[in-house]
C-alpha cells in the first residue's frame, strides 16, 4: 500500500505532463456543466404556444371557401364577357342613331361592370378567411377565458362584408350563401345582426356603394358612351372627330404664333370703335430724333441730318454740340444760326396763339 501511496503523484504528474491540455479542458468544462445545472433550477420555465387542432366548424367553413373562390372567379369571367357583348350592341345602337336606346341599355352594362367589382373584392375576403381560419379557434378559446380578442386580424370585417352582401348580390352563387351561415354560427347572432344593418359601421364604404340602388349618373353613362363610339370607331357624338380636330389645328396655330412671337389681334371694343393700333416707340426702333425743316449746318450746306443744340442744366450751364469731325459749335454760333432759319428758341404762348389763329383762318 506504500508503494502504491507513493506512485499516485508520480503517475498524476506524468498524466499533467503529457495530456495538460485535455486535462484543463475536460475541468473546465465539467464546472461549466455544473453550474448550468445549479442555475437552470432557478429559471422560470418558458411555455410554448401550440396552435391547437382546427375545430370541426373550421375545417368545414376552410372546404366550403375553397369551393367559393374559383366560383367567383367564373362569375367574373361570365360577367365580364356579357359586358363586352353589350358594349358592342351599344356600339350598334349609336351608329343607328338610337341614342335613347343606348343610354337606358349603357345603364346596366355599368351595373354589370360594379358586379364584377364587388365580387372581386369578396373573392379578396374569402382568401382572407381561408388565409387565417386557424385564428378562428384561438379567437373563440380567448372569448371563452374572458380575454380580449386579437386586432388586427381583419376577420371581422371580411366576416361582416361577406354577411352584408351575400343576400344583395345581384349574382347567384350558392356557395356564398353557404359561406354566410357558416359564419353567422360561427361570430354569433348579435354579430350577424349588427353586420346586416352595419350599425358598427364594419362594412367598409367600397362595399356598400357597390350595393347601393341609386341609377348611375348622366355624366357616367355619357362617359360610358363616349368610350365605347371611341373603342369601336364610332362617330359619336355626331362630327366629333371633326371638330376635335379642328380644335387641335387652333390649338397649334396659337402656339406657333407664340413662338415666333406674331402680333397678337387686337380685341375689338364694345362701343364699335375701331381698334388702336400701338404706336411704335422711337427707342424700340432705334431712331434719332427727325432732321428740322431748312436747318444749315455749320458750313453752310444743308445737311440731311442735324443736331438740336441742347438745353443748358444745372449741372451743364454751357453745353456743346460735337460734330462729326471733331470741331465744336459754341452756343453764341448756335444761336446766330437759328436767327438764320435754323432751330429757333422755344415758342412762346403768344406765338402758339397766333398760329392757332392762323389755322382758323
């Protein structure tokens, strides 16, 4: 036995000495799993949420819109065919001249075209319902624990929309019928009620327009007209191609005036006048002031051009006239050669009167 008390440390240490690292490794992970067992007691334990088994409510209502979507679908492609075999007669009608005819007749083509709307948009809601019909059974288990039910969801609405318009559609579709009671057994008589007569306002506006049993209105069958005489080559209204085009040529004309920038005409007044012309202004056209009648220039031949000598200023008390060579006049001269014909000083009042009188004579 004290042999073998005095060969365990030399056998410990040749273990330390070849396999150390294994050694720490194998300690360390041995505390590590110790104290995940120590801690993990004191955790709390995590549930996990479990979608519960579909109720048999739920696979029925799941198989039965399964059979509703293609129906609507077929609905549709019905309706839409029978619109476009209308549009044509419509077309008949306005090459004929049965206007009257055409309008009362345009008027169910749009209901036929706000059908095909509405049972697109309760297509939508039936691949809602089938989308998240599994929600169905955990919004009644949360009504059963006294729990508030889930926003959000858009159940509720696509419920209501499908329970409102099922007995207004002007489409028969059986499985729709099917549909609705599924869901009124399954939301409840109270829900079913109140989405009857959407006093919770849950149909959405889309979907009661679509229902409403006003006529359309005159600007929309006219629309309607205009689009079908458009699609099919039809000259209706009568001349209209015509006179868009001619509208068009206006149009163009007036542009092109603008652009290369043209006179505008003047408009004509009221009274009956002739219209005033707009006077050209000399600095618009660049012109100098006109040449006065028999006015000599400097060296005594008459010029065809001349310059007034200018006024005396303030600033200028003496001013000059430059010529084209270079010399100067000075205003003695200036005023010497008015005296002989040129450009005088300026008219008094007596001389204005006397050649007003003059012209009286």
């Amino acid at each position: 036995m004290l042999e073998i008390d005095i060969q365990l440390p030399e056998l410990f240490e040749q273990i330390l000495d070849e396999h150390y690292y294994e050694v720490v490794a194998s300690l360390i992970l041995f505390l590590t799993i110790v104290v995940l067992r120590l801690f993990s007691n004191s955790l709390p334990i995590r549930k996990t949420v479990k979608m519960p088994a579909a109720s048999p409510a739920t696979v029925k209502l799941k198989s039965t819109l399964r059979l509703l979507i293609p129906r609507l679908r077929n609905a549709q492609t019905k309706d839409t065919a029978l619109s476009m075999s209308s549009r044509r007669e419509m077309a008949d009608l306005l090459r004929q001249n049965r206007e009257a005819s055409a309008r009362i007749r345009t008027e169910n083509i749009i209901a036929t075209d706000v059908t095909v709307e509405l049972l697109e948009l309760l297509e939508l809601y039936a691949e809602l319902l089938l989308a998240r019909a599994g929600l169905l059974d955990i919004r009644d288990k949360n009504i059963k624990e006294g729990m508030t039910d889930a926003e959000g969801t858009g159940l509720e609405e696509a419920a209501a929309s499908i329970i409102y318009a099922a007995p207004r559609i002007p489409r028969d579709v059986r499985e729709l019928g099917l549909v609705r009671s599924l869901l009124i057994d399954r939301f409840g008589k109270e829900f079913a009620q109140d989405a009857q007569d959407n006093k919770s306002g849950l149909v959405p506006k889309r979907i009661t327009d679509k229902l409403s049993v006003e006529p359309p209105k005159p600007e929309l069958v006219q629309a309607y007209l205009e689009e079908i005489a458009k699609t099919y080559a039809v000259d209706w209204p009568p001349h209209r191609e015509e006179l868009q085009q001619a509208q068009n040529e206006v149009d163009d004309e007036d542009m092109d005036d603008d652009d290369e920038g043209g006179a505008k005409e003047q408009p004509i007044p009221a009274n009956g006048a002739a219209p005033s012309t707009p006077r050209a202004n000399a600095r618009d056209l660049n012109l100098g002031p006109l040449p006065p009648a028999k006015q000599p220039n400097v060296e005594g031949s008459k010029s065809p051009v001349s310059v007034a000598p200018p006024k005396g200023t303030s600033e200028n008390p003496s001013p000059r006239v430059r010529l084209p060579g270079g010399g100067q006049v000075k205003p003695q001269e200036a005023k010497k050669k008015e005296g002989a014909g040129g450009l005088g000083a300026p008219p008094t009042v007596d001389d204005l009167a006397k050649r007003f009188s003059a012209l009286k004579r």
